[in-house]
C-alpha cells in the first residue's frame, strides 16, 4: 500500500488536507469519489509505506486479544480517551508518548490493548486516524473521521477536544431516556411480583378458611380464587411459554432490517414517547452533523456517519436517503423536508444556516435547544409516572385485600 497526500476545498471554502492509503492513484481516487471528496491535489507521499486500514492482517496482535474480551467500550470511555489525548497534544506532548501515557492509565482491558496496537502502527509510520480503523469494536466511524479531519488540517487537539464534548453529550441524552424508563418498570416490575406472589400464595390460605366456614363467596373473590388455581396449575406454564415464545418473535423480527424499520416506525408514533425519540434523534443529528461540519468532513461522508449514530432505523434511512438527492446539488434542508422524519424547526433553521454559509454554528444552536427540550420532556414524564406508579401499586395490592375480606364481611352478617 501507499501513502497519498490529498488537498481538497470543503463547502465552506477552506483548504484542507489529508492522507490515504491505496494501491494506487486511481483506486485513491476511487476511495474519495466514495467519500464525497473532490481532490484540488494527490501526491504519492515519500516515506514508508503503511498498511492499508482496516486489513485482516495487522502489525499487531493485540486486536486478536482484545476480540476474546467481552464487554463493549462504553460512550464514555471514548469520551476519556479524547479528553485525555487532546490534554496531553495540546500540552506538546508526542503522540507516540501520550499513547503510551494513557494506555498506562487505562483501566478497560479492551482500550488498553487498542492504545498498544496503535502505538505500535504508529511507531511504524501509520496516521493515528487508520491505527484507530484497525479497532472497529473500539472505535466508532465518528471519532475515526473528526481524528482524521484533525490530522489534515493540523488541529488535532481542538478536535479531540470537540469530539470528546459530542461524545459526552450524546452519552447524556442516552442516559436521560435510560433513566425515565428505569423507574417505571422497576416498579412495574416488582408490582406484578407482588401480585403474583399474593395471588398465588396469599389467596389459597384464605380460600381453605372459606371453605370451612361455607360462607357464600362475592363476585370478586371468587375471580380471584380462579385465577390463583390457574396460576398454580398447568396451564399458567402453557400462557408463559406463550410469553416466552411472543418476546423472543418480537427480538428475532426486530433484528430483521423489514421488521427494525416497522417497530422503529410504531415506535415514532406512540403518544409522548414517540416525540421523545424524535427529539432526543434531532439533537443527536445536528449535533453530530454541526461537529463533522466544523471539522471539515464532507457532507456525503457526514452524511454516513450521521446515519451510524441514529438509533431509531426510519430516522437512520430517512438521513442516507438523502446522500442521493445531495449528491446530485439539493440542500440537505430540502433533501430532509421530503423525508418528514425531523421537526419543522429543525429543518427550517438548518436552511436558514446553509443559506448564510454558518451552517455548522446554526446546528449547534437547534442541537441545544432539543436538548433542553428533551430535559424537560423527561422530567414531566417522570413527573407523571411517578403517582401513576404508585396508584398502579396500591390497586394491585388493594385488589387482593379486598377479594380476601369481602366473604368475611358476609360471614359476619350472617353470624349475626
């Protein structure tokens, strides 16, 4: 493989410049023509020869160690290693160096064996963007291209750093859906055990005691007995197995691309979850797509790596759909109105930002603003669910006490 110096000029004008790695100039060629990079300039750069990125056969065998490892890279392990490696560049310190500092200081396993493979490439003449490629489990499209942008345009600290601020605040949009999920089905959760556990251990103490006394037994109490001898008897096996048999058709279609896209679909159109998610994906977009702009990426690449960030898949098609309609001279703007996936606002702001060539600072803008509203969407939910909880216990557990002590007010009467 051989290294190629490429210049190229971005939307907004500035001169940038890059390396590649190919067999030879036409596949380079080839290879921006799929980023969407009109070269000014591509020079054989002098030097060694690297690898090519992402090649089975590595200079390394830590990324064979590291597949045995179980555990994912967290969000916010990236955001550390950016923080932490844009710290030390800035401070002056060599890459090979700061590599080296922070694989010392890591605590994840799988992180830990990356920064010594990239150490490694990188001691052997490879950029720290193609040492990255070789660690797609590690790390994502995103952080790979604002490293590469930063190493063209010689400002690889402020995008670390702009990178690590991104990863950071889209970590924290997760964790907010995350957290005003969790407490309602925890208490859900352990509302049903609770009912379970009386209906099935409570009620048939009672139901003996009823039986002796030859107390004529209300409605109500006498559904309950009924469903506590279901519960105990064959049958409730037969209805779990059918539970077990419904989740697992629901996961199995959902990893199918048809069924992802469909439940994706009626997920969107749920009542306040279903704006959440839209929301919650408005911010992650402009966001992501502000940072890559700034960055000098161009916008078919930026259009890719955007679609990898959206978790919803109607979201994710709606946005590589667009590439097409880009490619050939549309605005984004228009090309994302036709989808109708994103908010009215965020599509008029970001016309307003391609029209005054500031489209990188207008995204930032919508993007705070989604996420403020996200904030607030998920503290009035939880707001709402909180008491409904609660009520959703106290009818349960007072359901159960009631079909109990309904016959022993009948006893009483006819005692008297």
């Amino acid at each position: 493989m051989t290294a190629f110096v490429v210049t190229y000029t971005t939307r907004s004008g500035q001169q940038r410049e890059m390396t590649l790695t190919a067999d030879n100039p036409s596949t380079a060629r080839r290879e921006l023509r799929r980023r969407g990079i009109l070269p000014n300039t591509l020079v054989r750069k002098e030097g060694p020869k690297v690898p090519q990125a992402g090649a089975k056969k590595t200079p390394s065998s830590f990324s064979g160690l590291a597949e045995l490892l179980e555990g994912p890279v967290t969000i916010r392990d990236k955001a550390l290693f950016a923080n932490k490696l844009s710290a030390l560049v800035d401070a002056g310190v060599p890459i090979l160096r700061s590599l080296d500092l922070m694989r010392m200081q890591q605590r994840s396993t799988k992180m830990r064996l990356a920064l010594a493979g990239m150490t490694q490439d990188v001691n052997q003449g490879d950029s720290l963007g193609n040492a990255m490629r070789r660690w797609p489990k590690v790390f994502d499209n995103l952080s790979i291209a604002l490293v590469e942008a930063g190493e063209a345009g010689g400002v690889l600290d402020d995008t670390l750093k702009r990178l690590a601020t991104l990863l950071e605040d889209n970590a924290k949009l997760q964790n907010q859906i995350k957290g005003a999920m969790s407490y309602p089905v925890t208490v859900l959760v352990i509302a049903i055990a609770v009912f379970l556990g009386m209906t099935i251990f409570l009620i048939p103490t009672f139901s003996s005691v009823f039986d002796q006394l030859g107390a004529e037994l209300p409605l109500f109490t006498q559904m309950m007995l009924n469903l506590s001898e279901f519960l105990r008897s064959w049958r409730a096996l037969i209805l779990l197995a059918a539970l077990v048999g419904f989740a697992f058709w629901v996961v199995s279609t959902y990893n199918t691309p048809l069924g992802r896209r469909q439940i994706d679909g009626l997920l969107l159109k749920l009542p306040l979850f279903g704006e959440l998610l839209q929301k919650t994906a408005s911010a992650q977009f402009c966001r992501t797509l502000s940072s890559l702009s700034k960055a000098g990426v161009p916008i078919l690449l930026s259009l890719e790596i955007v679609r990898e960030t959206a978790t919803n898949s109607v979201i994710s098609d709606a946005i590589i759909s667009c590439k097409k309609e880009v490619s050939e001279g549309m605005p984004l703007s228009a090309a994302l109105r036709l989808k109708n996936v994103f908010p009215e606002m965020a599509v008029n702001m970001l016309a307003i930002g391609e029209e005054t060539g500031e489209m990188d600072a207008m995204l930032s803008k919508v993007a705070d603003f989604y996420e403020d509203e996200v904030t607030t969407m998920v503290k009035a939910m939880t707001s709402m669910l909180e008491p409904a909880m609660i009520v959703l216990v106290g009818i349960i557990v007072g359901s159960v006490l009631l079909a109990m002590y309904l016959p022993m007010f009948s006893i009483y009467e006819h005692v008297r």
